[in-house]
C-alpha cells in the first residue's frame, strides 16, 4: 500500500502515545509548537469503541455522542496533526476489525496496534504485551485491523504495530522475526522486554539485528526505534548509529512541546512556557466529556521548573482546579 509512511524523510520523528498525556488538548497544542512527523493517539480500547454501539429497533446501529463517549474524545483531532495514527488495542479480532473501521471513517491516516503495553491490566485482557506470547492471535488481530479499514475507507488504510523486543528475555529471532513476516506497514519496537518495563537502559545495540531482519524479511517496511531519546540530536544520532528509519519520542515532550521544532528548553522564556501551559489548560477543559483537572497536574509539574522561584510558583498552580484558576495564578509571576 502506498501511504504516508513511504514519502516520510530519513530519518523521522514521531511522537509517542502516552495516556492522560498525549490527549487532544496537548496534541493540538504540540502540533502548533513543532509537530512531529507523525503523531500517535493516546491508546484506546476497541472493545469500549465496539460497546458504545446503540442498537435500534430496524437493527442498524447509532453511536454514542462525543458527550457520551470517552472513547470518542480521546480520538479528536485537528489537521495540523496529521498525518496522525489512531492507536487501538484489543485481543478480540472482531473488535479491532470494528475500532479500524471507525478509525476510518473518522479520518485517521493510519491505524496502530499496541502490542507492547506492560499495564497489568491490559494484559489481563490479552492485550499489549501479553500477545508477544501469542503470535497467532496478533496475527489475526493485524488483519482483523486491515479488514476494518478497508471496510471504513475505500483502500483501507496503513496498518502499523507497536511492541518490545520480547517478553520476559529478549526474543529478536523469535517474536521480532515474527512480528515483521506479519508485514504491519511500519513497526515500532521499544528496545526493552515487557520484563525490564523502563527499569534498565533501552537497548539500542539490538536494533541493527532488526533491521538486519527487516531487510531479509520485509524491505522497505519502515522500522522505528523508541526507548531513551532525550531530544531530536539524540535521536538524530540513534538513528544514525542503529539504522532505524524514524525514532519514537515520548518523555522528552514533557513540559516541553517546541520538542520536535528543535528549540532548546532553556531558551524559551520564562513567559512564553508559561502562556502555553495557561493554553493547555484551556484546551483541556474543552474536552467533552470533561476530564479531571487533575490529570492536567502532570503538566504543571513539568512546565514549571528549573528557574528561580519555581517550587512556590508550582505549589501554587498545583492547588488550582480551573484554568482560569491556573491563569490567575501565573499571571502573578
């Protein structure tokens, strides 16, 4: 299929889904201050897409309203985004095949599946990283997915997967062998087990043997690394010393979303961090249904800091509960 991932630049960077991070509010934003070259959803569950199914009494189907669906909301974007990936998980090949569908007619530029995720309670699902220990089922689940999008969108749309190098020990020549004759249309693997969670280093000095795999196996598929990439020149040189051909960023877009414009944290004025942290909060508060304002607290912690005055000015903005609230407050600096 010729998508989006085949006219991308060498190298890419792209952003990482995080939850409760990465949500529309802080999307929209970041694309605004330097958008990557591809962006990723929050996570979403296609099984909640499925249930939110109403059926009628003709027997077609209407669909719970934004107002109704979280789900939904955590699937808004703006076009300053794209091209921006939906990113599902399920264990269920019917489900996935219906969330691929509705990505589809929403608009996304591509589908990815979370086979990577350590949350025990996504694996308990057999979801995320519990399907590295079942490669038939992330089979079926991949083509349920393509399915899907064909059925949502005339040509269907690219398919991609996210995952880690193994389970409980790395497994390169077993589940990475395996997960690239699934042929996803790009493959992004973060470079630690499901075991290591984010406890030790990522292994960079892996990555070669996987594009060694790629190249044997499925050339051309674009193979992204993710694990440990402070800002653009470290993963600039990642990519550069691996031979991947984009890097995954995630951390880094903490308190800082000029990360993928290239400009330094530290030159940002005080002013300027501030009046988007005040922006986000009133993104945030647009979203319907309406989120706690204290998931928004993660940003405040991370906007604020590293100057004179910041752990008063932090204390404060942490006792806020509306964005005018934050607004006032940071205004007083």
């Amino acid at each position: 299929m010729d998508s989006f991932w085949s006219r991308l630049p060498r190298p890419f960077f792209v952003l990482a889904p995080m939850a409760d991070v990465t949500d529309a509010a802080f999307r929209s934003l970041i694309a605004e201050k330097g958008a990557p070259h591809v962006t990723w959803t929050e996570f979403v569950s296609a099984d909640g897409l499925y249930h939110t199914r109403e059926p009628r009494s003709d027997g077609s189907v209407v669909y719970a309203s934004d107002a109704e669906n979280p789900l939904i909301r955590d699937l808004r974007f703006t076009e300053g985004e794209r091209p921006i990936v939906a990113q599902l998980f399920s264990a269920k090949p019917e489900m996935m095949r219906y969330g691929a569908k509705l990505c589809a007619e929403l608009g996304f530029d591509g589908i990815d599946i979370n086979m990577g995720c350590p949350d025990k309670t996504i694996e308990k699902q057999g979801c995320g990283a519990a399907m590295i220990k079942d490669p038939a089922l992330a089979a079926s689940v991949l083509e349920a997915a393509r399915e899907g999008a064909r059925e949502g969108r005339a040509g269907g749309l690219p398919v991609s997967v996210k995952t880690r190098i193994g389970y409980s020990r790395e497994d390169i020549d077993g589940w990475i062998r395996h997960a690239i004759t699934m042929r996803p249309d790009a493959l992004t693997v973060h470079l630690r087990t499901r075991k290591e969670m984010s406890l030790v280093p990522a292994h960079w000095e892996l990555m070669p043997r996987i594009v060694a795999l790629r190249d044997e196996i499925a050339p051309g598929m674009p193979i992204i690394g993710n694990g440990d990439a402070e800002d653009l020149d470290d993963a600039r040189k990642k990519a550069e010393a691996s031979g991947c051909d984009g890097v995954m960023l995630g951390r880094g877009i903490f308190g800082n979303p000029w990360l993928f414009s290239g400009r330094n944290l530290a030159d940002i004025p005080l002013d300027e961090r501030l009046a988007a942290l005040v922006e986000l909060a009133k993104r945030f508060e647009t979203l319907a249904p309406r989120k706690s304002f204290h998931i928004l607290k993660k940003h405040v912690k991370a906007f604020v800091k590293d100057f004179d005055g910041a752990a008063e000015l932090r204390g404060k903005l942490m006792q806020t509960e509306t964005a005018a609230e934050l607004e006032n407050v940071a205004g007083t600096l």
